[in-house]
C-alpha cells in the first residue's frame, strides 16, 4: 500500500509548503496534494487568513520535488472549463516528468461560488457537467489530432492538444467522491483513480457500488485504482487522542471511532491503515496533517516504514 498527503493551502505560508513536500520528497510518500480551494475551506476558518491556489502551488512543488506525484484532491467542475484544466494539468506534467495527476469532482464549497460570482447548480446539473468534463478531457489526453467535442455543457471545435503527457503514458483521471448513482458511475467511465472517504467498511462498500458500474460500462475495475481520503493524527496520549476523534466524528461512537480512525499512537494506526488496505485500498491518503516537516518525518519513520 502506498501514501500520500494533502498538503494544506491555508493558515500556512508557503515556504511551510515546500520544507513538507521537500521532506515527503525525501521519505517513503508517493504523492502530494493540493486542496482546490479558493477561501479557507471550513465554517470555522478565518476567510481573510492566506489560501494559496491549489494548481499553481502544485507547479511551484513540481519545481521543488524530484519523485513525489503531484495533484489536487479535487478541483470543482465548476471554477474552470475542463479544456483549460486539461491543458494546465498537461503542461504540470511536462514540467515534472510525468508526475501530475488530474483530480477532478462535482464541487460543494458554496460560499466560494458565492464569493467571486460563480454559478453553483443543483447537484444535478453538477453532476452531469463533471460526466461531460470528464469524458472531454479523456478525449483531449488521448484522441491523436485535433479534438471535437459536442456536448450539452461544453464543445471542442478540432481543439489541438499538445503535449498530452510529459512521461511515458496518459496522464490519470482522479474523479473524488463517492456518489453512487452519478460520481463512481463516471468513475467507471472515465476515471483512473477513486478517491473516497468513510470507514474501512464503507470504503468497501463503495468499491462494492464502482465494481458494478464497470460491469455496466464493460470497464474492469482493476484498471482503477483506489485511494481513501482519511484524518491521521500521531497523538501518544490516548486522552487527547480520544478528544480528537470526538472532535473529528462527534456523532459516531467512541468505539467506532477508535476502531476506524488513524488517530493514536503508531501501533494504533498502523493497525487502522492496515484494515484500510484489507478493504481494498491501494494508497491512503492523509488530510489535516499540520505542515510541520519534523512531524512528517515521525510518520514517514514510525508508520509508513512498518508497511515496507
């Protein structure tokens, strides 16, 4: 099983950003991420604090990691038109060799629809534009020539796409969410990557809803690799480890908590990321790691090495 992190935008400055990427770069990790974010993204976060812009960090990482695969955990359909991601994706990998990747999703953060005057759908039409993204970026990464596309939402009049990749293959669709009537449908269709939430058992379930749409779709599943979007926290006292996951899942039980989340000493979350990987994860993905490279280091030595 392999991890990555999202490296939080907010209430961080960048050069906190880089020492991070810098020392994942160094460690066992396999990608880094970037929130798509354009105020802090939580009720309780401070909107005049600093937010970085999720896809000209990742440019600014690229330049400062040499391995570390680089994404954003996951755009929202709805702040740029799919070819212009499509073509800022395309040329991140050409400036890293081959190692960005495109996370894209339905989007939900409605303040910031608000905020700079951007349309937010209904969840319906939402849904349907992430379908006719998704299919028109696959088209533009792998269609050799000029692109026509003709969709309801967005159109491509022998578009010209060049370069498709900066390594030695397409680069993948990461779709997030776990929708199962629309968001894994197009996953199946479309996508390279699922990235989900929720417990061992509800990651399970979920790969359970996505191996059924690609039966539908003639697709086989094992083409797309899945990912768990999950909270870590290395906390030895198990009080205020306690406290946290309270904080983190007030309405679950603490035995459910305990049982499902990485928050605890090392021995504790190794054995919780384990039960990740017997659900069926390829890579666990950590969000709401503060960017503090020593605490990085602590879990590359103390959790990451015990899955060598």
């Amino acid at each position: 099983m392999k991890f990555g992190a999202q490296i939080p935008g907010n209430q961080t400055t960048w050069d906190d950003m880089v020492a991070v990427a810098k020392t994942m770069d160094a460690g066992r990790w396999d990608s880094a991420w970037t929130f798509d974010h354009f105020v802090p993204p939580l009720a309780f976060m401070d909107e005049s604090q600093d937010c970085l812009e999720g896809w000209m960090t990742l440019a600014g990482l690229g330049a400062v990691t040499s391995r570390l695969r680089l994404g954003t955990i996951v755009s929202g359909v709805t702040y740029r038109n799919p070819a212009l991601l499509a073509k800022m994706v395309a040329t991140l990998d050409a400036m890293t060799k081959g190692r960005a990747i495109l996370g894209i999703g339905a989007a939900w953060h409605v303040r910031e629809h608000e905020a700079y005057g951007w349309d937010f759908p209904n969840i319906r039409e939402r849904s349907d534009r992430l379908e006719e993204a998704c299919a028109l970026i696959r088209a533009l990464f792998t269609t050799e020539g000029p692109v026509d596309f003709n969709g309801k939402y967005y159109k491509l009049d022998k578009a010209p796409f060049a370069p498709r990749s900066g390594g030695s293959g397409r680069i993948p669709i990461m779709i997030g969410g776990g929708g199962e009537k629309r968001t894994l449908r197009t996953l199946a269709k479309y996508g390279d990557i699922m990235n989900v939430g929720g417990t061992p058992e509800e990651f399970a379930a979920k790969i359970g809803v996505l191996n059924q749409h690609c039966a539908d779709a003639g697709r086989n599943p094992a083409e797309i690799s899945k990912t768990a979007f999950i909270i870590l926290a290395l906390q030895d006292d198990e009080l205020k480890a306690a406290r946290l996951r309270e904080r983190f899942a007030p309405q679950a039980s603490e035995e459910a908590r305990k049982r499902n989340m990485a928050v605890g000493n090392a021995e504790h979350v190794i054995e919780v990321l384990r039960r990740y990987g017997e659900a069926g994860a390829d890579q666990v993905i950590f969000q709401s790691i503060p960017n503090n490279p020593r605490l990085y280091e602590r879990i590359n030595a103390e959790v990451l090495a015990a899955f060598d």
